[in-house]
C-alpha cells in the first residue's frame, strides 16, 4: 500500500470513528445538533505540514488546516497522536477541533522557541478589570465572534510556554485611562509605552480564549498547566463545556458575561487560583449579565497541580497572601458589573479546597440562584458564603449593589475550620435578601473560645468578594449581618470539641426563620441577636 493509499484508509478509519462517536454524541443531544453539522469534511493538520515531533512549530500547518475547513463551509480538523509544538491557534465558524488520544498541542514559550502568539485585542477607553483578563487572542487556541465551533477528543492541551504570574502587567483601572486622557493619548498608547505592557506582546497567558462567541462545545480533553486561565470566555451564548479534566494552578475555567452556559461533569484542580469562577467584568465595553449558567456534576479541588493527573493527590502548600490555604473553589463575583441572574450549581463534590463564595462587589445584581446537592471535605475557610461590598471597580455612578433570592439546599460538608463557619455579610444600610439555608450538614473541630464569640468583624464597606479579613467569627455555625428575611431549617453542626459561641449570631438581621436546628449547644445559645428584630426560632434539637 503507498503512503498516499495508508493515509486515505487512516483518514476513512478516523471519518468513521468522528461519524459515529462525535457525530452520534452532538445528534443525541437537542441542544448540540446544529453542532452536528460541524462534522464534514476532514481535515489532518499534518497533510498541511503539522509534523508533531515537539520540535518544530506546528500552529501555522494546524491555521492552514482550519482555515481550510472554513474556507469549505465548514468541517472537521483532525489532530492525530503526536506533540505539536504552537503559538496561537485561531478557532472559525463551522470547524471542530478533534485531538485523539495522544494528542497533546503544547504551547509554545517566546523565550525559547522563534515565534510569538498573537497581539491582544480591545483596548478599551475605559477598564475595570485586570488588563489580561479583557483581551482572549493572547491565547494558546481563541475564538473572536466566531459561531458553531467545537473542540472535543480524548487529547491534552498542555499550556508549558504560557505565562501563568498574573493576569497581565498590572491592572490600570480608572486612574490609568483618566492619566491617558490628561496626556492626550489613547488608552492602547499609554499601555504600549508602558514597558511592563510591552513585555507581554507576544506572549500568552490562556489555554482558551473566547470572545463574543455563541455556539461552543468543549468536550473530553483534558488541560495541563494552562496558563492564568484554562478556558475564560467573555460574552459567549450558547456553551457547553463537559467531561474537562483541568490541572493548572491558576484559574481553571471563567465564565464571564456568558448566557446560556452548562458547565457539567468536569474536573478542575487549580491549588493557586479559582477552580470554576463566574464573573461579570467590564470586559465588553458594557455592563452585560453574566445569566443561564448551569454547573453540574463537577468536582473541583486544591490539592498540588499535576497530582490530580497522575493520581497522587498530594497536598498542596500554597497558603495564597491571606496564610489560609490553597484555593480551587466554585466562586462568583470577583467583578459584578453587570451582576448574575439565573444560576443553578448542583450535584457538586469540592474538597480540599476553599468553600463556595459568591457575592457583588462592582454593582450589579445576583438574584435567583440555587446551590444543592454539594459534598464538601476539607474546606479550609467558610464552606458556603454569601458577601455584598462596595469596591465599585466600576464606571462612575455605580452604587452598591443586591444579591437577593439565593438559596444554599442539602449540602454534606465535613473537616471544616472551626473558626470560618458559613456566613452571609452585607453593607450597613445594603441588605442582603431572601436567602435560605436548607438541609445543610457541618462537621468541624469546634473549640471555639468565649472570647471568640465576644468578637465583632470588622466592617470593610469597600473590600473585595474575599473575606478572610473578618477574621475568626464569633458564630459556630453561621454568622449573618446586614440582612433581611433570612430562613434556616433543617440543619445541623456537630463539634469534635465543646465550642463556647453561639450557633448562630444575627446582627442587624430583619426577620429571620430559624427551625429544625440540631446542635450540641443549650436552646439559650443558640442564637444571639444584635440589633436584629421579627426572629422567629423553632425546633432545636440538643444532643447529648
């Protein structure tokens, strides 16, 4: 058989298998079948010049290959088992990705190997977030406004050359594009005269990038070391992300002023940084909601990035700036400009790992969100929290804004830090509303003292989502502030030791159900109110 013969019987084999596994997949599915389409015409990167020796660099043959795809109205590109050494890969309209097992596309470092990704886009005249986060063609694979595209396969991304220090230079803000226009320059101006900008051209800091994308599948692959961020997409409508297994150390996957996104049955390690995060930034240009967004199935985890991969599960110890421990936590919040609407995060295991944290800190609201069925195991801080500030890293006249209509359902978390329990914090005079604690489990070491129950936080009207500045709270089991209308039933915190604080402490809570409560502590400090009023308590069940 001539080679030319080989590789057209290589090529039917691997039609047949994307016809029959992919295609069948995308069919099954109502949601995906537009995206059945995506699969056409077949197209081997290395019939475009790909050799995958890890060597030589490989993004240029693998462009080819999917502008050819393109170019057809659409169609499969084929990435078969090799290393592909590459720079920026640019996704099309109409084209799936597919990396076979033992594919493995390794970024490329521009300290190393001759070549460079490409230039960040969008510089906005104003900017509110970190200047990497707002840019995606800085990336290892983007898409910018590009529809129906996928990348799916049993292969690895493995993001060795991107940067992974932090999300840019340095974050400019307000006062940078104000010193822009007191200069008379524009704002891209001032940040290529900057040296510490210029010493990111070229380089790359993403594994994903989408942009103002709408139709997006990412399925199956599994991503390495990734960067700052594994997948961060902005404005994108319509996603699927399934069955990721994510090793990084940074940001695993953001979704960011996304609608109608389903994130399920993924597995994201990310010691250093957030596991699933989502955001409502400024990165658009506009306020835009982050809403639709479903996170299913998921497990996330802190431990040593790589041990998740080779199935050691080491410890990891980073301690991040507040000495706490890693991170790898479901967050949402760290910018609200637009705010949230509509999220559902369930059937969720989370361990070793920081607890579930969302909140509003830029304006914007988070209303009509449902936490349930999540099994957590060591959290090192509050396993579920609830934060509303005023940092309002936002365009002028933004006010503080509202998380209303939130609700925390059967949740199982054990080993937790006796001096983090749950909790919900709002603004003297900015409550947070209708929230509701169900069915919820806390295992800790307790010990608290009675000088821990004599503590009152710090009030910080302007702090970030993060809260380790509240310090050891002075509840067991939840300590709420600035709120109304707060429901908790059904719950029950177990100590390992004879803990000296209240269950619950209310401060400045405005109507409160608290019932069906199971707790070592006497019916007399179960609750203690500071300037709370309409408190109603039930059932409480004292264990011996």
């Amino acid at each position: 058989m001539s080679a030319r013969d080989h590789l057209l019987a290589t090529a039917e084999l691997s039609r047949r298998a994307v016809t029959l596994g992919l295609g069948g997949a995308l069919l099954a599915s109502p949601a995906l079948a537009r995206a059945a389409r995506v699969v056409g015409d077949l197209h081997d990167v290395r019939d475009f010049g790909a050799r995958g020796d890890g060597a030589a660099i490989d993004s240029p043959a693998i462009n080819r290959a999917i502008e050819a795809a393109a170019k057809a109205g659409g169609g499969t590109v084929i990435v078969p088992p090799g290393r592909y050494l590459c720079f920026s890969i640019r996704l099309k309209d109409n084209v799936t990705i597919v990396l076979s097992a033992g594919a493995v596309i390794e970024a490329a470092s521009p300290d190393a190997h001759r070549g460079s990704y490409d230039a960040p886009e969008n510089y906005l005249e104003e900017q509110f977030q970190d200047f990497g986060i707002t840019h995606v063609h800085n990336s290892l694979i983007y898409g910018d406004g590009v529809s129906n595209a996928a990348i799916v396969g049993r292969g690895m991304l493995h993001g060795l050359g991107l940067d992974r220090a932090g999300p840019g230079a340095h974050w400019h803000g307000v006062k940078g594009w104000q010193s822009a226009k007191a200069l008379g320059i524009s704002p891209k101006e001032l940040l290529l005269r900057d040296p510490k900008e210029q010493a990111t051209l070229g380089r790359a800091n993403k594994t994903i990038g989408l942009m103002n994308c709408h139709n997006v599948l990412l399925r199956d692959f599994t991503i390495l070391q990734a960067g700052h961020f594994g997948v961060i997409a902005h404005g994108v409508t319509n996603m699927t992300i399934d069955h990721l297994t994510i090793d990084t150390d940074r940001d695993g996957i953001d979704i960011d002023c996304c609608r109608d996104v389903r994130v399920t049955n993924c597995i994201v390690n990310a010691p250093k940084d957030d596991a699933i995060v989502l955001k409502s930034s400024y990165a658009l240009g506009r306020k835009a909601l982050c809403e639709n967004i479903t996170i299913l199935g998921c497990k996330t985890s802190g431990y040593a990035m790589g041990s998740l991969l080779d199935g050691t599960y080491r410890t990891s110890d980073y301690a991040a700036p507040d000495k706490i421990g890693p991170l790898g936590r479901i967050k949402m919040g760290t910018e609200t400009n637009g705010g949230f609407r509509n999220i559902l995060i369930s059937d969720c295991t989370c361990e070793a790992s920081r607890g579930i944290l969302i909140g509003v800190v830029d304006g914007g609201v988070m209303e009509d969100v449902v936490v349930s069925d999540i099994v957590m195991r060591d959290p090192v801080n509050h396993p579920l929290f609830v934060h509303q500030s005023g940092r309002l890293r936002a365009p002028e006249g933004t006010t503080i804004g509202k998380c209303r209509r939130i609700r925390f359902d059967n949740i199982n978390v054990s080993g937790a830090d006796p001096r983090f329990p749950c909790g919900l914090t709002g603004q003297k005079g900015y409550p947070i509303e209708d929230v509701s604690f169900s069915n919820i489990f806390v295992q800790s070491a307790g010990g608290g003292t009675a000088a821990d129950a004599a503590r009152v936080p710090e009030e910080r009207p302007t702090s970030s989502l993060e809260v380790t500045y509240l310090g050891t709270l002075p509840a067991q089991g939840l300590y709420a502030r600035h709120a109304e209308r707060l429901t908790v039933r059904d719950v029950e915190f177990t100590v390992e030791k004879s803990d000296a604080r209240p269950v619950f402490v209310l401060d400045d809570v405005q109507g409160a159900t608290i019932d069906g409560v199971t707790s070592a502590q006497p019916r007399g400090n179960i609750v203690l109110q500071r300037g709370s009023s309409n408190v109603a308590i039930g059932d409480v069940r004292t264990m011996g």
